[in-house]
C-alpha cells in the first residue's frame, strides 16, 4: 500500500468534518484566492490573510492530516488542531507554537517514513487562515445531548419539531440543513426578539443559553436533515465583513479595538467570544438592547444575509486576534539572545535581510518548514539546543525584520 492510498480515508474523514462544519469543500489543488482591501473608515481594517478554503487543500493535499486530526478526523501523531485553540491564537503565537514543535515534528515524520512536502510562502499564509479559522469553531456536539436539552430549556412549548411541539413557532426541522455557525448567528439575531416577546407573553422563562448548549441543540436539529441535505457558505472574507461592518452603521454603536462608537462593547477585543456560536448566544442575549439602541439613534436594523453575517464574524476574529505592533529593538535584542546570529551572521546560514519588509509570521513559519531539517542538524552539531519562542518574541522578531533597516544593538536603547 503506497503512501497516497493510505491517506486517502483520512482525506475523506476531513472532508466530512468540513462539510459538517457548514463550510464548502475545498478546491484541490489550485491558485491561491485574491485579496480584497476593506474601505477606509473608523474601524480598523482586517490584518491581510489567506484563503481559508485554499488553506484547508494545503493541509489535506500536504498530508498534514496524515499526523495532525481536526475534531478527531485525521492522524494521531500530533496534536489535533481542532481543540487546542485555548481562547484562539495570534498567527505570532501560531508561529511560535509551531517553532517549538519542530525537534519533536520532524523526529516523528522521520520515523513514520513521512515526506517533507515543499510549502510556499502563499500556501503557508493560506494555511495560517485555515488553522485560525478552524480554532474559532465549535466542535460537533452530541444530537442526543441536544434533544434534551431542547426539552429542558422548553423550546417545545413555541417549537414544533416534527409531530410534536407547539405550533407558535416555526417547525425546527425546516431549519435542519443550516450547519453553519454564521447561519445560527443571523437566525438569533432576526428572531431573539420576537421570540422573548412571545415568551413573555406566554409567561415561559427566557432560557439562559451558553455556547456549548447551543452546539449540541445545532447538532440534534441537524440529525433530522432528510437525507443529510445541508446548506453550505463560503468561510467569510474579512476585507468584505469591514465593508459590511462600516456600510450597515455597525461601527456607529460598536468600536473596534478602540475605534468607532462607544454605545455597544467593543467587539475587536480579544476574547469577547471564543467561537463563532459564542456570536450566536450574544445576539441572542443582546438583540432586544441592540434593536433598542438602534432605534433610539435612528438606526434601521441590518438585516444581514447568512453570508455576510459569515463575512463580518470573520472580520471581527480577524481583528480581535490580530498582532499588536511589536518592537524592533527588542527583536533584534531576541535574535541576538536566542543563538539565531550565531548561523545567521556569524556562522554560514542564510541571511535573512530578504526578508526585510516583507516579514509576516507566515513567511517566518514558511522558511522553518522548507529549512528546519537542516537548522536543526546544524544546531545539533554546534551543540546549540533549540530556543523556545514566545508569541510576543515572535511578533518582535517580526518587526525587526521590517525595520526599515537593520537594528544596530550598539545604538541608544529605546526610552
């Protein structure tokens, strides 16, 4: 059995969690995607990303299932990417993860006879906005945890789901095919306040919901898709989703990361929510004091489409987990401290001035893939142990490296 045929039911099993997740599959192999530039505005534009559909053929056409699982669904050599975003990562600290994986990385391709793949710097960036994007999804839940939850939180006295359940409210079936998070998000927000009023009018607690729950209700109404007929969009395009944001009047209300109104929380802060449904549960806690807000200012309620709802959830993670600035001389202070001068100026490795101005983790994390075999030999004969790295270190090194000229340690520090 080759290698390829191998790979193949792991490719599928992929495949399956990505449709399941309400993305569409991705196109293998191809030309990365273009990207767009958002609007000048108030609000801060999205940090130039991949294309996260193109990223999700790079990890399945370079093997990286072969070691790596997405929710369970791939190998079992590495860690599974799918649930390790421990509140979602910066790509600085992506890299940086990456960087120190690599001794125990390539140990392991070595014994399970794994081929180095070539990755170019495009495939790597695409490949950063898949990883990025998978973090910021819920895993699947469990549709038999979700039907009783369905049952405690009531939404059978509105709900009909089938035969049985009211008749106030729409027959959760017809929602079965929606598998997208972003879809969950625009039905909460159109819906929620119609929903409490009618609630209230019955005298029904309005149920608490946390993300979590929400997954596992998702997953059960899900379960009676006939025939497993799903609707599936586009991840999002975060240029296209701060468009949106500014042309729907978002920003008037809501800042992001300091910038735009200040009537609504700032939605570019790290955190706010740890995944797309998380945007759900908060249109469904907030959509009456929005629609209140809204109408006070004069504002007419958005309605958004699924996909542009998928536009701007995208372009809000992409701001909210973006790199802050780092600093050059701390950078150039790291390089020094972690022993990369010792190859890069002194001992024979390549000099990374071409880099210059054009460093991005992605490029970084790109050159460490193609060169870490070798790196890593090189240090090993100069008895010089690998480094760990940091996120902010990083994120300095970066800046460091698009100074607009090499930093010389021997001048005035910085205040």
């Amino acid at each position: 059995m080759t290698f390829r045929t191998a790979f193949r039911p792991v490719r599928r099993a992929l495949l399956v969690a990505l449709c399941a997740a309400g993305i569409a599959p991705p196109a293998l192999p191809g030309a990365r995607a273009g990207e767009g530039a958002a609007r000048p505005g108030s609000a801060p534009a999205p940090v130039p990303r991949g294309d996260v559909r193109r990223g999700a053929g790079v990890f399945i056409s370079k093997a990286c299932a072969r070691c790596h699982a997405i929710w369970g669904h791939g190998g079992e050599i590495g860690p599974d990417l799918g649930r390790t975003r421990a509140g979602g990562l910066t790509d600085s600290e992506l890299a940086a993860a990456m960087w120190n994986h690599v001794p125990r990385m390539w140990g392991k391709m070595q014994e399970e006879g794994i081929p180095h793949a070539i990755i170019s710097e495009g495939e790597m960036a695409d490949l950063f906005a898949y990883l990025s994007f998978v973090r910021a999804l819920d895993e699947p839940g469990n549709p038999d945890v979700g039907r009783q939850l369905l049952q405690e939180k009531r939404c059978g006295q509105c709900h009909a789901v089938g035969d049985l359940g009211g008749t106030a409210a729409p027959d959760l079936r017809r929602w079965a095919r929606y598998r997208n998070p972003a879809v969950w998000a625009k039905l909460m927000f159109d819906h929620a306040p119609r929903m409490v009023e009618e609630m209230n009018r019955r005298k029904i607690p309005v149920p608490t919901l946390e993300p979590r729950e929400l997954v596992q209700i998702v997953s059960y109404i899900r379960s009676l898709s006939p025939s497993g007929e799903a609707e599936l969009l586009e991840p999002g395009d975060p240029a296209e989703g701060g468009k949106i944001f500014q042309r729907r009047r978002c920003v008037q209300c809501h800042s992001v990361r300091g910038k735009g109104g200040k009537v609504g929380p700032d939605l570019g802060r790290r955190g706010w929510v740890a995944s797309f449904t998380g945007v759900a549960i908060a249109e469904w806690k907030h959509a009456a004091g929005m629609r209140a807000a809204m109408a006070a200012y004069g504002i007419e309620v958005p309605m958004l489409t699924s996909q542009e709802m998928a536009h701007v959830i995208v372009y809000l993670f992409s701001v909210s987990y973006a790199d802050d600035p780092g600093s050059p001389r701390r950078g150039a202070e790291i390089f020094r401290e972690k022993g990369c001068a010792a190859c890069h100026e002194k001992g024979g490795g390549p000099s990374l001035e071409r880099y210059r101005g054009r460093a991005t983790p992605a490029t970084l994390a790109q050159a460490l893939w193609m060169h870490g075999p070798t790196m890593l030999e090189r240090m090993r004969d100069l008895g010089i142990r690998w480094p760990a790295l940091h996120g902010e270190e990083m994120r300095d090194l970066v800046a460091a490296l698009n100074a607009p000229e090499k930093i010389s340690l021997e001048a005035k520090k910085e205040p």
